[in-house]
C-alpha cells in the first residue's frame, strides 16, 4: 500500500511540472506572436508613411515643375497672362498679397485668371471677383493623378525692402553696364516668392469642410509671422501646415524663391 501510493504521488508531481512547462511555452509563443504583430504593424506604418511623403514631395515639386515650364512658353515680358507677370506686377500695391490657385490637371492652362484666389497685403481679405482658387478636397476636379493628392499653390511678391537693391530698378537704370536712354516705360525687377502644399486628404479623419478651412489660411512665411506676432490666434489658425498638422492630414509644402527681370536687363544686386 505505501508503495503504491508514492508511485502516484511521483506521477502526479510529474503532470503537474509537465502542465507548466506547457503554460509557460504557451505564454512565450504568445509573446512571441505579439512582439512579432506590432513589429509587423510598426513596418507598416513606417513604409505608409514613407509612401506618403513620397507621394506628397513628388506632387509639390510636379507643381514648380510645370510652373516653370509653362513660364518659358509663356512669359515673355511682362504679359499678366502667366503666373510671373501678374504676380510681379508693378506697383507698391502688389507687394505681398498672396495669389493661390488649385492645381488642376485636367485644365488646359496651368494659370487661369479667372480661377484664383487673391489676397489683400495684410491676408485678411479678399481682392473683389477674385476668390475661386482654392482647392476643394470634396471635388474630383481638384485631385492631383491616381494617387489621390490635392495641390495649392501660393505666390507673393517680395516685400521692396527685401527685395532692395534692385525692385526699384526704372528707366535709365544700369542696363548691362550702360545707362538706358530709351524712354520706355520703367521696368521692374522684382522677386517673388512660390508654396506648394500637397495633401492626401483622404488619409485623415477630419471633415472635408475643415481641411477645405485650413486651405483659406495664409502661406507665406511673412504672413504666418505677422499672424503669429499679434497673439490673438493659435498656430494652427496662422499657418497652413499647422492647422493640416492638427487635422492629421499628410502634407508637403515647398517653397522656391525667384526672380523675375526683363528680357535684356541685367538687375542690379
């Protein structure tokens, strides 16, 4: 009888380290499996954003690639039937009123007069018949290609005082080391500055109204600044990347600065 019963005991001391060597590579295989899901899920997130931003600097740089390129069809002189020479338009006047448009593919111009949004100088106003170019994120119209990006793009004179020496630049001003003595119309050189924002709107949670709000909201680096320097508003409500940021909207804006002179006129600086 007593061998008996220590044989059992023996087995069942057996079973039970048995059931928790099983436990415990039950709870290690888990673990295991979890660690191996978020990896997986992190890789995911890491190569989607990768793609994003991909996407994203693709489409802004497409944006100056076509800017550029209808400008060399197009802009000879100073014709305000392109970009450059309705931006830069002579007079004090124009000096840092911002000039947006969508970027529309399926348009047959790149810049179209009677599509733009323009600005007063201090941003808070509209310029009157001109407010039709900003984008809107619930039109098909205004999405960029298969790869469902929304471009808008921003333009402004440069501010004289940057753009001293030569935005003053008249006639009888130094024209390739000589004094001209045409008597034409003074010309003006002058530098411009050029945003290109694009988003994927459909990777953000937020509502096609708020994202389309976030695209009225000044751009230029000299606008956010002045915003900013009042106080009265948050960050999110003085610059466009930011207001996207707190939507959670991907994007990429670019900025290039140019400069704008007369065809046979070398511009002092």
């Amino acid at each position: 009888m007593t061998s008996t019963s220590k044989h059992r005991s023996i087995r069942g001391s057996e079973s039970g380290a048995v059931l928790i060597v099983v436990l415990l590579v039950l709870v290690l295989i888990t673990l295991i499996g979890t660690i191996a899901i978020q990896r997986s899920s992190t890789d995911l997130k890491l190569a989607t954003a990768s793609q994003v931003n991909k996407l994203t600097f693709q489409s802004s740089d497409a944006a100056f690639t076509k800017l550029e390129k209808e400008d060399r069809s197009l802009g000879k002189g100073n014709s305000v039937d392109n970009i450059r020479g309705y931006v830069t338009r002579p007079g004090k006047q124009y000096v840092g009123r911002e000039v947006v448009f969508c970027l529309r593919p399926r348009s047959n111009k790149f810049f179209d007069q009677t599509k733009l949004t323009e600005k007063t100088s201090d941003g808070t106003k509209y310029i009157s018949g001109k407010n039709s170019g900003f984008c809107d994120v619930g039109s098909a119209e205004d999405y960029v290609g298969e790869s469902r990006t929304v471009t808008q793009m921003t333009f402004a004179k440069t501010k004289v005082n940057d753009a001293l020496p030569y935005s003053l630049e008249g006639d009888k001003t130094y024209t390739d080391d000589q004094v001209s003595q045409t008597g034409q119309t003074p010309f003006e050189c002058a530098n411009f500055e050029v945003y290109a924002t694009s988003l994927i709107p459909a990777l953000s949670n937020s509502t096609t109204a708020k994202i389309n709000e976030c695209l009225k909201i000044v751009n230029t680096d000299a606008l956010k600044d002045q915003c900013e320097a009042e106080g009265t508003k948050t960050k999110a409500e003085c610059s466009i990347d930011a207001c996207l940021e707190s939507l959670g909207a991907p994007y990429n804006t670019q900025m290039q600065a140019y400069k704008s002179k007369p065809i046979g006129v070398r511009c002092l600086s």
